[in-house]
C-alpha cells in the first residue's frame, strides 16, 4: 500500500512538472505595406517595374526580395520602433522617395505568439515625384490587412 501511494506521487509529481507545449498557430503577423504600381494612363491597368530596387533611407540596405527585379506589387516592412519609415524606390537608376508615418498600436496575440504591431493613422508622402507620377491614398486608417494593396503607384 506504501509502495503504491509512493509510486502514485512520484507519477503526479513527474506529469505535473510538464509544461505544455505552446506553439503559435495564430500566425499573428506584422503587417507589411502592400504597394501596387499601375499605368499612369490607363489607371486600371497594373504596370510593372522594370530593374526595381527597394532601400531603405536609414541604413540603405536593400531588401533583398525587391534587388534589381521586374514586378507590379511590393510588400515592404515598416519599422515598428520608430514613427516614420523612409523608402527609395529607384526604377532603371531614377529614384523616388516615399515616406510613410504612423502611429504605432501592439496588439497582445498570446503568450506563444507574444505582441503584433498595428500600424494606425498611416499617412503616405513622396517629396521628389521623379518617376511615381501620382499615388493613392494620401492616408490610411491602419495597415492590419494583408489581402489588398494599401497603396497604389502610377507611373
């Protein structure tokens, strides 16, 4: 009887010490800004960028995915420690500026999955118009939505 209730103890004691496993099934992603580029004459039209480069004004780094390539959509990150992100855009050796500012809100996801970041207020602003001849919106609400393009380029 001893022997049993000793070896029950020593049982609960060993499964109680088990953490359970959190993974994160949520995928509760930052979200990125979605950057469509369209026809300046044809506003419905996609249009694609030929030789596009993608750097950032801070550290001039390049991200990767958008290093000398042809395509008709981005999705670049926003620095989510800072109120303003800064991007160049350069197409064929002309670059265009494109300045976002926002206003930063964490989102509590879970303790597996830890915080999100929702970007609120967005405004969007390009001070040299060298090859973007015009864009849409002005501003944005938030970016927590990564199905459809925040904005849209036209050049």
């Amino acid at each position: 009887m001893k022997k049993t209730i000793i070896y029950l103890l020593l049982l609960s004691a060993i499964f109680s010490a088990c953490e359970k496993d959190d993974f994160c099934i949520q995928n509760p992603v930052t979200s990125k800004l979605i950057i469509r580029f369209f026809d300046a004459t044809n506003r419905e039209t996609p249009k694609r960028v030929q030789n596009l480069y993608v750097y950032s004004e801070v550290n001039s780094d390049t991200i990767a995915r958008y290093n000398n390539v042809t395509i008709d959509s981005i999705a670049i990150p926003l620095n989510p420690n800072a109120l303003e992100t800064v991007y160049n855009f350069s197409k064929n050796g002309v670059v265009n500026q494109f300045s976002v500012k926002y206003d930063i809100e964490e989102e509590y996801v879970s303790r597996s999955c830890g915080f999100k970041v929702i970007f609120n207020n967005v405004e969007f602003t390009s001070p040299n118009n060298t090859w973007f001849i015009d864009f849409t919106p002005d501003t944005a609400l938030n970016l927590d939505d990564q199905t459809a393009a925040h904005v849209q380029v036209f050049h």
